[in-house]
C-alpha cells in the first residue's frame, strides 16, 4: 500500500510547516476546485459562444415571443398555431405535465396505500397478489410500461365510427374518452358563494364537534353533516335554480361529425395510457413505503388499541395509520417527486407535455439548445428543491411534535 | 476503492476524467489526484486529447476534404431508416437515393464507395451533427429553406429530390382530397418543417384538425398504423416509402394534394466552399452523365467518346477535377461505383424498387422534370 | 379519579364478548380457514381476489402460452387472414429477431466478440457480488479496469493509432505527474519513494490502458452506431456502475467534507442531477455537449448518454454512499484519528470498507433504478433492447396485431429477471448484514 506508507511518512516528521495547517490546506484545496471550477466553465463558455457564432444560432430568450407555428393536441389554454408563441406553447407543456402529475398523485396515492395495507393483511391470498403485483411493477422499467399501456389502449379502443356510447354523454373511441362539456353560464358565481359557505359551514361545525367532544366524549355525525353541507347544499341550490329556470350549468355533448366526435371534452389516450403507466407504476413504490412505515409501528400500539377496544378498522385508523405518516411522508413524498418527473417519459408515447413540446418541437424549431434545456431543467428544479423546502419545514415541526 | 482504479477510468473516460478532476474532494483518498488540476491546461488537453482520438470523428470547419482524406473516410448524416433514401438492412449495409450520393462522394475521394461511416440522425439531431462537424455531410432528406440556409449556417449545395408534402388515409375512410380532412386527427413528426406546413395548410383553408406529434418517424407511423390518427402527414416520398411498412399497404392511399415544397438535398456547414463544390459537383457529374447516357456499364467504353460533353465529364479533357481538389477523373469513379442519377433513382425509389415512385418533377428537364445538370466546362 | 367524568369517554361501559378460544386445530383445512376465511369481511375479500385472479390470469396464460405462436419464419403465423393465429403471443417474431435484439447490427463475424464481453461481465458482477469470492480486491481491479479497458478494445477493435505527437504529450504528462508528486514529497519532507511509486503508477495505468487501446490486435472496427440491443443495455448499465461508484463515493465525501465550497459544489451538482429528470439529462448531453467542445471535436453518438446516465446514477449513488458514512458511528473517526491517520487513510481503511458494506443493498437498488433507467436512452436514439423491439415492430415481414405486445412482453421479461434477480440479491445482504448486528 504505497498511500499507507506516503502518508505514514508524512506526519513522521515532528517538525512542524505551515503545509501541515489544515487551515492552510484546506484553503489550497478550495482554491484549487474553484479555479477547475471556473476554469471548465470559462472553456465551455467560450466554445458554446463560439459554437454557436459559427452556426448562426441566435442566443437570448427573446425567441419565447415568437409566434410558434404549430398546434398542440391538448391545450388547457387558448393556444393556436397563428397566435400562440414559444412562451405560450411553454406554458401549455407545463400545464400538461402539472395536470398529469396532479391527477396522478391523486389516484396513485390512493392506489398505493390499498395494496401497501392490502400486503399487510392477515388474508394469504390478498397479501400475496399484493406482492406480486409490487414485485412485478417495480422490475420492470416504466417506458416498457408506457409503451405496453399505449398499445393496449389503442388497441382496445374501437375506431371513432364505431365509438362505444357509454350513457351520460360518455363516449370511448381510439380519438379518446369524450364526455359532455360544461358550459357555465354567469350565474355560475351563485353556486361558487353557496360552496364557499358550505365549506366554510363544515368548518366551524368540526371545529365546534371536536371542542364538543373534548369536552363531553359525545361525538357528532361530522362526516354526514360535511357531505350534506359541501355537496348537498350546492346541489340543491343547483337545482332551485334550474327550477326556477335559471340553470347554472349547461352540458355540451359530443356530437357524430365526419371523422370524429365534435364538441364536449376530450381526454386523449395518450393522456390516459402515460397516467395509467404512472399510476400503477409509481402505487407499487408507495405500497412499499406505506408497508415500511405500518411496520415501524410497534406492535404494542395495535395491542394496546385492541385492549381499549377499538376494533380492526378504527385501529388502523385512528392509531396506525396517524404514527405511521410520519415515517410514510418523507419517502411518499419524493415519490411524488418520481412521478412528476417521470412524466416526462410522455414524449416516448405522445403526449404534449413540457419535455415533448418544449425540449422537442420548440427546441427542434428554433435550435436554441441551451435556452431550452435551461427553462426545462429549472421548472423541474424548482418543483423539487420548493417540495423539498415544503418538507423539512413538515419534518422540522413532526420532530418537534416527537420529544 | 483503489485510486488506480479511479484515475484509469478518467483517463479512459477523458470527458468524464475531467469533470472527476473538478468535482472531486481534493481531500479524499485520491487526493494526489487533485493535484493534477494544478496543472489544468496540461490534464485537459491530454484529456480532451485523448477524447478526441478515442471517441471523436474530428473535422475542422477549414478543410473538411483534408479531414476526410486524413481520416481514410467520409462520415455521412443518414436516416434511421427511410426506405429508398436511406435505411439499413438487419447486416448493416445501407441503400437509399441519399445514401448513394454519399457513396458517390466516397467514390470520387477515394475511389472507394465503401469508404463512409453512416451516422443515423434523428431530424431534431441532424443540423446540430452538421454544425458540430460530427457528420461531413448530411444527406438525410432535408428540405432546404432559407432560414437554415442563412440562420443555420448551412449551405444546400444541390437538391437531389423535389418533393412536397402529401397525406396518407386509410381508404375505408371514403376521402379522396385533403380539402375533406376537415375534423380529422392527423400524426405528424415534430421538430419538422412538416409539422409547421400542416398547421399553415388547416389555417389557410380554414379547418380544424387535430395534431399527435411525435419525436420520430416510427413512433408516428405506428401511431397511425395503430389507428390513432385519421391521416399520416410526411413528404410525398416518405409517405410511399412509410406505406410499405403498414400491416396493410392496400388499405392506405396518398391524396394527390401536395401542400409544399419540399426540395430535398444534401447540406454542408457554411463557409467551406471547396468541400460544398465537391458535393455539387459529385451531383451534376451524376445527372449529366445520365443527360449523356454515360451508365455504370457502359461508362468505360464512353472514355473513348469523341462527344465533347462527354470527353470533359469523363476528364479525358481539361483538369476540371483537380480545381475542386478531387482527380481529373472523378466522374468515372462515381458513376463506376454508383451509376448516373437516373440509375440511383430506379433502383432505389423508382420502378426497380418496393416504392414505385415515378420521376415526375424529379426527370431531367429535357424530359419535363426540374433536374438540371450544370455543364462541365 | 374524579376527574373522570371531565376526561374523554373512551373507556368501554360494557364487557366487550369474550373471543372464541384460539383455533390450535393443524391442518390444510384450518390453514385455509384461518387465512382465508376467517371472518365474513375476509372471506368476501378472498372471493374478490379469487375473482379477480379468475378474470386476469386464464387469458394471460392463454395469450402468453397456450395459443402463443411458437415457430414461423414471417407474419403469415401470426395473421388470422394468412391462417396463423392472433390470440396468442407470436414468439416466433422473437425469435426470428432474437440476434437483433442481443447484437444490434453489430457486424455478424465479429459477434464472437460481443459474447466474450457477456461473458467478461458476468465474471465481473460474480466476484464482486459473491461474498464468498476469493481475493475480491483483485476482483476491484479486475471490474472497473482490466474489464472495461478490455471490453473497449474487444467492442471497438481498438487499434486507436494514435499519433506520435500524441505519445509524445503523453511522456510530457506523465513526467510531469511524477515530478509533482517528488515536488510535493520534497516540500512535505516525506521520503521520496513511495510518492514516486505513486506517481509512476498512476502513470503507468493510464499508460497501459493507452497502449492496449493503441496496439493492433487483428480486430476489425466495428462503429458503434452499429451497436444494438441488449449489448448496449448491458454496456449503458455497466458504465453507469463503474463509474458512478467511484463518482458517487468521492461526491458523498465531498458532501460530508469540512470544507465549504467543496460541500457546496457537492451538494449543488447532486441535488441539482435528482432534482430534474434523466431524459431531460439525456437531451441535453445530446444537443448541448457538442456545444461545450471546442468546434472541432464531437464526441461519439452513444458516448453521450453514457455519460448522461453516469453522471445522473453518481448523484443518486453520492446520496446512498452518504448515507452509509453517516451510519458509521463517530467513535469510528475518532479511533482513526486518534490512531495518527490522516484524512485519505481514515477513509479508505477504516470508515470506507465498513461504510460501503453496510450500503451494499442501497447501492444495488440505485442499480436496479439505473438498469430500468438505460430503457430511457432508446428516446434519445440509441438502439438499446427497447430501441431495436421499437424498431422491429415495424418490419413489415412481421406485420401482425400481437406483434407489439410481444416485443413489450419480451422486453418487460428481460428486464424483470435482472432487476429481480438483483433485488433478492440484495434482500439476501440485507438479511446477512443484519444477522450480523444481532448480538
């Protein structure tokens, strides 16, 4: 071992030289990382400056102005190939893969804590399909998963002539799932305001019902009482005025036109094959986490929630599953995370969102790499680092909680 | 870890090395190591060094034909797989109108047609392979326009294929113009000139139309096949080509609408007009030897011509060769190796091939068509 | 207890009805009645599951086996109208393919070459993860120099002939490394030999390695852009692995570093890499390395990705590593320390070796991620499995319906028995490790 020897014979000499400052070195080191630092930097700079002189490639973001020139498949804004720019194309990418992400979220965190509590469970035959149904999503790479849910949703689909009526204004064909449209006409803000004082209703009636129920031990129907009040309330309201002839919302259905449905909503399939991918995908990790973090409650809580009573249900519920989100949350969270980039893997599949448009059309349109990547990376960034930021600041007052 | 192990692995990596030598913690056990950053300019030029000749296919914007000879071959942008203009078979041995000119200009450099690397390029990866001097020359059905001829940096020097964009539809469908694909959702290829023509075509006539694009033809085309789309949207050529490829060819038909121009050639990087002469000229050698009917067979015979036009173009006359840095003799050795363009065309688009496309726009203009050999002399 | 009418009433009135005595009956029957059907709740919950099983997997047997299309040489058997069969999987596509999908367009002669890289690797991946293997020191040098170095010359041909001037750089370079390291001897007053045997040989490993990529071995050149399938899913994972180890170990000490700018550059480079995803990584070593070179250098096709993916596997590979530093009790530093070691020995002798281990299981979970993640290169053009399945499913000699679920079918097997395979491997370490911390 020549370094042992190097370094043995290094510190054998007793006198002592400003070299052996750690102080002194410590600075050196510094110094010479920040000049490679710099110094990659400065050459890559000047290449890029270079590079991109010679191959006539404008620099600067002023092309986010420019009119775009091509159409998108979904748009959540108003976007048109004759007045949309590049900047609005960039925001309709975001708005694609913030959608996705969202809604994935919502079913995958559903999804996940059902077959992480479903491996738990005491059933055999449950516990073991969970596990294969974790073992299996979680070896196989999601693009494979795309690809596959792409075919098979396209595959299943039949052509739009032959679209399947499913009632209600529901409509499946290969175009997508199309349903009636919502029309909102201006009384709209009514139902708004009744929805407004409904949750605002629930509120304080919990807060009274919790206050109550310290006080008292006596419970009070708070789930009946929140459905009646946030739902119930505007449906009446809803129908009043539909009654008295001032309807609110009006339905736009999809009609048979030449090739397709017209009119209503559309939800493309590419849409729905990337959030199918993504859901069961990124459910299988969350059931994993939900697993670890049931586990890590210990056995004497269940025991002891027995002994009070509480039945299987109420003590998952009330005991489990409250000490377990905190080991649950760090780690769901980044897998939130996951899913949110992996959306990115729609450009493999089609689907519009901020990779496929921005870092392919819009790239490929105007040739401006660095800028691109650059706004890319930096939404991508900010997502995480401001999630992460979100989450020490939850970590920091569930470690307070602790002691 | 043993630091060995490390320092190999950047010296083998030499990009990588170099990002390891400024990343690491000069601290570390490899701290003997951090030292070399000490003398930065030495590691990163024997890294960027050893990059370039372990990795690299360099080629300096100056002298593109001084590279290539050095080098002993011609690096030629391609696509990844267009039938009839450039696709390679499961062996790797590619054919195509645009890989024959590559072949053209290898035969006329080196006497050699095998003598060119086929790098397959994506569109979006195309111009930026060009610009960075990892292809010679890019012959991959590119449409020229001015934009990339002025803001690219680019030059066309010939266009080997006019074309235009067209659409494909299944005939189940009943549509025989593209003036009825009012509604329709149509598959397109992003980052293409294509994709912008279809959306100012559905304006100007005042449609709607729903667009899926994705980043390769493949990608499109099966989408399409799949039946997610109502129509296909490519240039005219690549829609034959593409036809090939469904499940059912006899099911689809091209609509007779041609939206575009697409003139389709080969591109250079701007500024070096030897290497830009040498690919026109490797071009016109081949239509004007179809102009004069000098063919693959016959073309030694021709040597012995008394027809002047011939006698120049063969080099027997004049050192027209020579003044573009290539032999006197460059003609023969192109349409030896390749045959004329009339030759390319049939064998590989035209009645000899899969894709059956007639010469149309692309016969030469004594025949009606738009191609038009510049005269030798 | 007076305050016991104040307190929360949770406290049950009533006795709650004693439970039936524990079921000590044995037994395939009890077994069943236990797990299966022990309550009303339960029993529904099985015949749900039994139902679901019931409708999912008779089909998949049947469209993966039973009515799968074993043999033909084009798309007439898997096509109902040319009298094949299209409920089935068509496995004889394949089949057919089976090269494509291992090789690629890898020259056919020279495909010998390709299977002693396989083979190469495998040994490789056996010593180092075999905790019983003999001399896995030696096995170190083997996987991250011996092994690519000779794998680069085998895949290539290599036969790079370099140019004299290049040589000459090089006796330039490594004169310079070895004076630099007598210069710092000499300044630190240490002895002169070891710092020289250092120095040497570190210049002779990379002079080897450029000799053996230099010499003519007879091997003809076969580019990489006719590389394919599982060779380059193999090779992306490979060089992921071997270099974001050593990456990843030097980025979590910086991390862990006293220092502050070497922290700080530590911990921007590897939470600026996981917080953007890897094919945006892809993209831009795709489209923006040309840019950072100077204009006469381009750097190869496939190479790009492969440093994308290595760069991208070391942040994640820093952050396990990290955590295995941080695990190691400070008793640890502090033995070494008070042992007279300096900071390179601490590390490599004593929090290192035991760190790493405790990590292994980590590590061959970022490795599992990474090897899922070398699916993502085929979006970048690169022909690995998925690319050369993506590009066959449009051959037209195998137009067929159940085509494309084939490919997908095949892929999602391939790559189910690795990450699997390597999963178990590290639950086994996991188990191990943790039986050895039990007193």
């Amino acid at each position: 071992m020549n370094s042992v020897q190097t370094a043995v014979s290094q510190t054998s000499p007793p006198k002592k030289s400003f070299l052996y400052d750690p102080k002194v070195r410590g600075a050196f080191y510094q110094v010479v990382l920040v000049v490679a630092i710099i110094a990659l930097f400065y050459v890559a700079a000047t290449n890029a400056i270079e590079n991109l002189q010679r191959a006539k490639i404008a620099s600067g973001f002023g092309f986010l102005n420019n009119t775009a020139g091509f159409d998108i498949s979904q748009t959540l804004i108003q976007f048109s190939a004759a007045g949309g720019t590049y900047g609005d194309a960039f925001i309709v990418g975001l708005l694609n893969t913030l959608i996705v992400s969202a809604i994935g979220i919502f079913f995958t965190t559903f999804l996940g804590f059902l077959i992480g509590i479903a491996r738990l469970s005491k059933n055999w035959m449950v516990a073991k399909v969970a596990m294969v149904y974790v073992e299996v999503l979680r070896n196989v790479p999601l693009l494979v998963q795309l690809l596959f849910w792409y075919i098979a949703v396209l595959g299943a689909l039949p052509q739009p002539r032959n679209s399947l009526e499913m009632g209600a204004g529901f409509y499946l064909n290969s175009r997508g799932l199309f349903m009636a449209k919502p029309i909102w006409a201006s009384n709209i803000g009514i139902l708004v305001a009744v929805l407004l004082i409904g949750l605002i209703g629930t509120f304080i009636y919990r807060r009274w019902a919790r206050k109550q129920q310290e006080q008292t031990g006596r419970q009070y129907p708070v789930g009946k009482v929140t459905l009646a009040l946030v739902l119930g309330l505007p449906i009446l309201t809803w129908i009043v005025l539909a009654l008295i002839g001032a309807n609110p919302i009006s339905f736009e259905l999809p009609r048979k036109g030449t090739f397709n449905l017209t009119g209503g909503m559309q939800i493309l399939p590419e849409f729905v094959a990337l959030l199918l991918g993504l859901v069961t995908y990124t459910a299988a990790f969350i059931a994993e986490v939900v697993r670890a973090g049931i586990l890590a409650v210990s056995k004497g809580q269940t025991e002891a929630a027995g002994s009070l009573g509480l039945t299987p249900g109420q003590t998952l519920r009330l005991v489990v599953i409250p000490q377990a989100m905190r080991v649950i949350i760090p780690p769901l969270t980044s897998q939130y995370l996951n899913l949110t980039k992996n959306s990115s893997l729609a450009v493999a599949i089609g689907y519009p969102d901020l990779v496929q448009v921005f870092m392919g059309t819009v790239l490929n349109q105007t040739g401006q790499a660095i800028e691109v990547v650059v706004i890319t990376m930096g939404v991508y960034l900010t997502i995480s680092l401001l999630t992460s930021f979100i989450m020490n600041i939850y970590n920091r007052r569930v470690a307070i909680v602790e002691r | 870890m043993d630091p060995d192990a490390v320092s190999t692995e950047a010296a083998r990596n030499g990009l990588t090395g170099a990002r390891l030598g400024d990343n690491q913690d000069p601290s570390s056990h490899v701290e003997l190591l951090g030292e070399h950053t000490n003398m930065k300019k030495a590691l990163v030029s024997i890294a960027f060094g050893l990059t370039a000749s372990l990795f690299a296919t360099g080629a300096s914007a100056q002298a593109t034909l001084n590279s290539v000879k050095q080098k002993g071959f011609l690096t030629c942008g391609s696509n990844t797989g267009l039938a009839g203009f450039g696709q390679p078979d499961a062996q790797g041995n590619w054919t195509g109108l645009d890989v024959d000119l590559c072949r053209a200009i290898a035969a006329a450099i080196f006497d050699d047609p095998t003598k060119v690397r086929f790098i397959p390029l994506a569109a979006k990866d195309r111009f930026t392979a060009l610009q960075s001097g990892e292809v010679d020359v890019l012959s991959r059905n590119s449409t020229a326009t001015m934009s990339r001829d002025t803001q690219l940096g680019l030059d066309f020097p010939v266009i080997n294929y006019y074309d235009g964009q067209g659409f494909m539809v299944r005939k189940k469908l009943g549509v025989s113009s593209a003036k009825e694909l009012n509604g329709a959702s149509i598959c397109t290829q992003q980052g293409t000139t294509t994709e912008l023509n279809l959306a100012d075509y559905f304006r100007a006539n005042n449609m709607k139309y729903e667009v899926v694009a994705f980043a390769t033809s493949d990608e499109t085309f099966k989408a399409y096949d799949a039946g997610r789309c109502d129509a296909f949207t490519t240039d005219a050529s690549g829609l034959y080509a593409e036809r090939l490829r469904a499940s059912a060819p006899d099911d689809h038909i091209v609509l007779p609408e041609i939206i575009s121009k697409e003139p389709l050639g080969p591109a250079v990087r701007h500024g070096d007009n030897q290497w830009g002469d040498i690919v026109r000229w490797t071009h016109n050698a081949m239509l004007n030897a179809e102009e004069l009917g000098v063919t693959k067979a016959n073309v030694d015979q021709m040597k012995t011509s008394e027809n002047p036009e011939i006698k120049r173009l063969l080099g027997t006359e004049g050192k027209f060769g020579e003044a573009v840095g290539l032999t006197n003799d460059w003609a023969v050795r192109v349409i030896k190796h390749v045959g004329n363009y009339g030759e390319s065309f049939e064998k590989n688009v035209g009645e000899g091939s899969r894709l059956k496309i007639k010469r149309g726009q692309n016969a030469l203009w004594t025949k009606g068509g738009l191609q038009y050999g510049i005269p030798v002399r | 207890m007076s305050t016991a009418v104040d307190m929360p009433r949770f406290v049950r009135a009533r006795q709650v009805e004693a439970l039936p005595p524990p079921n000590l009956a044995r037994g395939p029957i009890a077994w069943i009645r236990e797990n299966l059907f022990s309550g009303p709740f339960n029993t529904i919950l099985t015949l749900v599951v039994f139902y679901l099983l019931y409708v999912s997997v008779p089909p998949l047997v049947k469209f993966l086996f039973i009515d799968a299309v074993w043999t033909g040489t084009d798309r007439a058997a898997c096509r109902a109208d040319t009298g094949g069969s299209e409920s089935g999987a068509c496995w004889a596509f394949i089949w057919d393919k089976i090269n494509y999908f291992i090789y690629g367009s890898y020259t056919i002669s020279e495909r010998w070459r390709v299977n002693i890289f396989f083979i190469l690797l495998a040994v490789g991946v056996v010593w180092l993860l075999w905790l019983k293997a003999p001399r896995r020191d030696l096995g170190a040098v083997y996987f991250f120099w011996v092994f690519p170095v000779v794998s680069y010359v085998l895949l290539t041909g290599g036969n790079e002939n370099f140019s004299g001037r290049f040589w000459l750089g090089f006796a330039i370079f490594g004169a310079l490394v070895i004076a630099l390291f007598a210069f710092f001897a000499a300044l630190l007053k240490t002895s002169m030999r070891p710092a020289l045997i250092l120095g040497g040989g570190i210049v002779a490993v990379i002079g080897i390695t450029l000799a053996l990529v230099d010499l003519d071995f007879g091997l003809a050149h076969v580019p990489t852009s006719l590389w394919g399938g599982i060779l380059v899913t193999l090779l992306v994972a490979t060089v992921g692995i071997v270099v974001s180890l050593p990456f990843g170990i030097v980025l979590a000490l910086g991390r862990r570093s006293k220092l502050p700018i070497v922290r700080l550059a530590s911990v921007i480079f590897i939470e600026f890499v996981r917080g953007v995803p890897l094919i945006t990584v892809l993209i831009m070593a795709n489209t923006m390395l040309p840019l950072f070179l100077p204009g006469d250098m381009t750097v190869d096709r496939l190479l790009r990705p492969l440093i994308g993916t290595a760069l991208f596997a070391s942040a994640y590979m820093a952050e396990v590593v990290r955590g295995g530093l941080q695990a190691m009790p400070k008793g640890q530093y502090e033995g070494a320390m008070s042992l007279g070691l300096n900071y390179p020995q601490m590390m490599s002798l004593i929090i290192l070796p035991q760190a790493l281990r405790i990590v292994i299981p980590g590590i061959v979970n970022t490795f599992i991620g990474l090897f899922k993640d070398t699916s993502l290169v085929a979006i970048v053009g690169i022909f690995d499995l998925v690319k050369t399945i993506e590009a066959s499913r449009i051959d037209p000699n195998w137009a067929a319906p159940t085509i494309g679920i084939t490919g997908y079918a095949f892929a999602a097997l391939f790559y189910f028995v690795f990450c699997f395979g390597m999963s178990r491997y590290s639950l086994g370490v996991e188990r191990r490790l943790a039986a050895g911390q039990k007193r």
